[in-house]
C-alpha cells in the first residue's frame, strides 16, 4: 500500500509487524525494514495511524 504525505510516496508491505508512535514520529516495520515518518504537527500524524489502521 502506498500513501503520499507533502508530495513524497511512502509505500508499506504488508504485513505490518510493528507501529511504533512518539508524538510526531511515526516508525512502522514491514517485511522490507523499518520505515520513518516525521510530521509538523499532531494531527498529521493522528491522520496518518487513522489511514494505517483501516488498511
């Protein structure tokens, strides 16, 4: 699956292992590693972990 966040293609396999939250930071591992998403503000990535759940 893929998502696109300010113009740049993020793309996640599934299954996902593991999601793991710090405020702004999101890091999810997946078959291929780990992958890091950085957001400006909390609601970013509040959105952003709505998306990855309903996948």
């Amino acid at each position: 699956m893929s998502y696109i966040y300010k113009g740049k293609e993020y793309s996640i396999e599934k299954p996902v292992k593991s999601i793991s939250v710090n405020k702004l930071n999101v890091a999810v591992k997946d078959q291929s590693g780990v992958k890091l998403f950085e957001f400006s503000n909390l609601h970013e990535s509040k959105k952003f972990l709505s998306l990855l759940y309903k996948a």
